[in-house]
C-alpha cells in the first residue's frame, strides 16, 4: 500500500486493534504478550512496514498503539500531529466534546507555539504571551 524499504518495527497495542494489523500489514507482524500491567490488555508487535506504512498506522490507530524504540519515526509522527493541530486546533476549544474545551491555558500554548496573535477589542495581547 505504502511505498518504500520495509523495516522492522516494535508497538505496542491495545487487543482491540488485533483486526487492524491484520488488515494493515496482512502477516508481516507477530504479537508477543505484554508483561507488567498493561499485559491484560496490551500486546507487543513486530512489524515489517515501510516507514510511511508505520507512519500511517500510528497516525490512524494513536489511541490504540504506540510505537517504540523509533525515535526518528516518532519525529516524523509529531510533525504530523503538530501539522494537524495547526489546522484542527480550534475546535479543540470550541468543540463541547473535547476535553480542552473552555480551557484557557492551553488556548494560550496553542497561540504561542503557532505564533498566533490575538486581537480582542482592537488590544493585541503579543507582551501578555512572551
């Protein structure tokens, strides 16, 4: 589906993504019980993916998986998410269901790590954020 050299990769996941890998990477993974107290619901996955491939299935089933023991990978997947939230960041804080909602604080991180200037009542707030 992706293109690129495949690589091996370790993530962990939640039991309710088993379908998906299969799904995802037919039977280029192997599941390995989880120890410690995540076993109950967790296992660990080894997987042949390109790194867009990987990339994708993180982005996708996040909730669900994490991937370890790839920190430049894991680089390009915050890149990813911080593109994301550029464009989603809003509803963050206006949507009733999220659990940033009304929360001022992290309204200000957003607005100072994308550089974004408020203006209420004609004030711009650019000395209130440094």
């Amino acid at each position: 589906m992706f293109g690129g050299a495949p690589a091996h990769y370790k993530l962990r996941c939640h039991k309710k993504v088993l379908s998906n890998l299969v799904d995802a990477f037919g039977a280029r993974f192997s599941v390995y019980m989880s120890q410690g107290a995540e076993a109950e619901d967790s296992f660990l996955v080894y997987v042949s993916a390109s790194e867009e491939g990987i990339i994708s299935f993180c982005l996708q089933y996040g909730e669900h998986c994490q991937l370890l023991d790839a920190p430049q990978v894991e680089e390009k997947i915050c890149a990813k998410l911080d593109a994301i939230l550029e464009k989603y960041s809003k509803a963050f804080f206006t949507h009733p269901q999220s659990k940033l909602f009304g929360t001022v604080q992290s309204y200000l991180d957003i607005l100072r790590k994308y550089k974004i200037v408020p203006i209420l009542m004609g004030i711009k707030f650019t000395e209130a954020m440094a």
